[in-house]
C-alpha cells in the first residue's frame, strides 16, 4: 500500500541534545512537508521541500533544519536551539505543481522533552 | 490576524446535524479544504471545495462557500461518535506554491 510513514511514534530529547525524525514517503510526490502542532494552536509550516536537493522555510524554522537528498525521504532534525521543542510533529507530501494541493499527513511523532 | 479563523470546539447529540464554520482572509484562494484527525494521528482530506462553487454534497457531508465573505462551513449529517475528531479547515495560499494554510481546528464531540 501506498503511503507515508513517519518513526518514531514517541521520542524523548534531553537538554543540549539534537534530534532526528524520519518521514518516508511511497507515493512519487515531489513535495514533501514538516507541521509542527501544538494543542489549540492548529498545524504551523516548519519546511517544504518542492523537489530533490531543494527546501524552503515555513513561519516557524527556527531551530529546526531538513535536508532531502531523496525523493522518498525528508527527515527533520530538531536541534538544541529549539528551545521549546514538545509538540506532535507531522509530515506531509502532495503532488506539486497544480492550485489543487491535497495534502497526505503521516501518523506524527511526539517529542518530549526529558 | 490569523489566516483562518475557527471555532475551538463543538458538541452535538448522536443523530443531529453537525455544523463547522471558518473564515478565511485571502480572496484569491483557490480551493478551500477540510481535514479530519482522529487523537494520535495523522490528518486525513475529507472533502475539498473550487472558489467557483458554492455547495458540494458528498454522502453526509455537505460544504457551503460563501466567498463574498470568506466563509465556509462543513455540514455532517446524522453525526455518529465516530465522528468524533478535530476539523481543520485550509485554503491555499495564492502565489506560486500553492501550500495549504490550516486554521487552529474544531474539536467536534458527540455524545450520546
């Protein structure tokens, strides 16, 4: 089946500590897409990647960067400069280059802090 | 101002009719669209909706646009506890990416 997979479920990140989340996705989208969401805050662009070896910044990339050397992949590092990083993380990928971009969301990662 | 604009929450009673509003902000969007999150996951495309239409049906679910003032609604008929879940409404910014803008979402609870 096709789809996208984001791992993992949980993850926990001490002080000073960088981590990373992984989203892969076997749908042949070019566009891949990182939200950050926060409870009543709804979902916030952190990345967007229209094309291999290519990435912009959303409103909140701060402390947060991405690289995407494949297709398939488009991991996010969440590095020690974010200072307030517990939040449900998710990512996404559409088709590009129509007005008519239907986005298809993983299952997200949530990320505590220790 | 926030892009979209929605209410927080919604309750109903099992069987009645479920009404979800938002306001958008910018005239050129194209298509305007409604996701669906069920606790713990993803968000899943329930129904989408071109600028040039007012009403789309699709089974129990029925959008209204109103552009003259940006606003849209999402109607779900006979709501079940099932359809219990958080509604995000987005519209696509104008522009040459086309990328999604989502409001804060509606948290809709159906209690028996």
């Amino acid at each position: 089946d096709g789809g996208i997979t984001q791992s993992p479920k949980y993850l926990f990140r001490k002080e000073g500590q960088n981590v990373t989340l992984s989203c892969e996705q076997n749908l042949n989208h070019d566009a891949m897409y990182w939200y950050r969401q926060d409870p009543g805050q709804g979902l916030r662009l952190i990345y967007y990647s229209q094309i291999v070896n290519d990435f912009q910044k959303g409103d909140i990339a701060e402390g947060y960067s991405v690289s995407r050397e494949k297709k398939e992949s488009f991991p996010l590092t969440v590095t020690s400069a974010q200072k307030n990083p517990t939040a449900f993380y998710l990512c996404a990928s559409s088709h590009q280059g129509t007005t008519n971009e239907k986005l298809f969301f993983g299952s997200g990662t949530q990320l505590s802090v220790l | 101002g926030e892009d979209v604009e929605q209410s927080l929450f919604l309750s109903v009673r099992e069987g009645d009719s479920s009404v979800i509003n938002c306001t958008y902000t910018d005239s050129s969007s194209t298509y305007l669209y409604w996701y669906k999150q069920e606790p713990g996951a993803g968000l899943q495309l329930l129904t989408y909706i071109f600028s040039n239409m007012d009403m789309k049906q699709d089974q129990r679910l029925t959008v209204l646009l109103n552009k003259k003032d940006k606003h849209l609604s999402l109607r779900i008929a006979d709501t079940q506890t099932g359809d219990s879940a958080i509604y995000f409404c987005a519209e696509n910014r104008s522009g040459g990416s086309y990328i999604p803008t989502f409001g804060r979402g509606t948290s809709l609870i159906v209690h028996p």
